[in-house]
C-alpha cells in the first residue's frame, strides 16, 4: 500500500522534524494497539526511513521516503492482515499529516 503526504517543508526540515519524533514512534504505536507492540527503525539513507511495527502477532514492515514535494510510504500488508488495512492508512495518513502540518 502507498500512502503519499505532500508537504512544502524542504527535505531538510522534514528530515529534522521525523528523526526528532523517532523517538516516540513505539509508544505512539503501543497507544494504537496495545502495549505488546514494538517500532524498529533505521535511516536506510538521507531520505529514507524504514520502519518494522509488529503488534498482534504481525510485523509490518514499511518505508518512509522523503521527497522534494512529499513524504511516501510505503506499507508491506502481511497475508491475513487484510482486515485492518483501511485503519493502518488512517493511521499513516493521519500521522503523516501531522508530521507535515
């Protein structure tokens, strides 16, 4: 799934503002599903972030690119995690926007 956020911010003030809340990333994620779930991340490069949430027996893994004019994920739905696909793009949207805000 590919939920994209556009933003006039700059990459470098984007960047700035999603390593500064990396640090929230699981209890954000352990407020939505439970106190069971985890955020694993990692700057794969300058403009990328990737991101592994398990929570309810699934590990989702996905990316976050940084763009000139957006921030794209990318969002990997495990096979029988279907059903909550619709809530995990709210969830993404929702915070992107805010992040981008």
């Amino acid at each position: 799934m590919r939920v994209s956020i556009p933003h006039t911010l700059g990459k470098d003030e984007l960047r700035r503002r999603m390593a500064a809340r990396l640090g929230d990333a699981e209890d954000k994620a352990k407020g939505m599903l439970g106190s069971l779930a985890t955020v694993e991340t990692t700057w794969a490069d300058a403009d990328t972030l990737a991101l592994v949430v398990s929570a309810m027996g699934y590990a989702i893994p996905c990316t976050a690119t940084i763009t000139d004019a957006s921030l794209d994920f990318e969002v990997a739905i495990p096979v029988g995690a279907g059903f909550a696909r619709r809530m995990i793009e709210a969830a993404v949207r929702e915070k992107g926007e805010k992040l981008v805000g």
